[in-house]
C-alpha cells in the first residue's frame, strides 16, 4: 500500500492542513466525520484538495517535513496547479 501527503482546506483560500497517511481514504474520512479532536475539526479543514503517492513512508515524511517548511503562498500556488477550483478530491478515492 502506498503512502500520501496531503492538503486539506477550510474551503478556498481557507485554513490549509498538511499531514501525511497510509490509508488516504480513512484519514480524510476521520477528517470530514470530525471523529478526532485537533486542528482540523476546530478549524475546519476537511476539503481535500491535493495530495501526492509515495511508496515508503519515508519519502512521504521528507516531502511533508519539506512542505511544513513552506510558505503559505507555496502550497497554495501547488493546489491551484492540480486543482484550481479547489474541488474536494475525496469523492474520486473510491474510483
């Protein structure tokens, strides 16, 4: 099974979260049901709006300890590339 890095948003141009996960499908899920308290349930980020596969998970960590680095404007320029009216991708993981 491969691993994810992520990006959900509050909605466009809202609050971004950046995680990373082996079972993308589940997470967004907890994401969206709002089943664990933190970031993203108080802030409400559960839009998925980009994500990259990775075969280990040490490469999706790199990637994310990389992107937790950058700035804002970075990451949002990375979703509108793939993505640029931020439609929620979750629907397309069951595809």
């Amino acid at each position: 099974m491969a691993f994810h890095v992520y990006l959900l948003a509050s909605g466009q141009h809202g609050t971004l979260y950046l995680g990373v996960t082996r079972d993308l499908a589940r997470r967004v899920y907890e994401h969206k049901s709002k089943a664990l308290p933190g970031f993203s349930r108080k802030h409400g980020v559960d839009r998925l709006v980009w994500y990259e596969e990775y075969p280990t998970a040490v490469e999706a960590i790199e990637r994310e300890k990389d992107m937790k680095k950058w700035r804002r404007d970075w990451k949002v320029r990375l979703i509108e590339e793939q993505n640029p009216l931020w439609a929620d991708l979750y629907p397309l993981l069951a595809l």
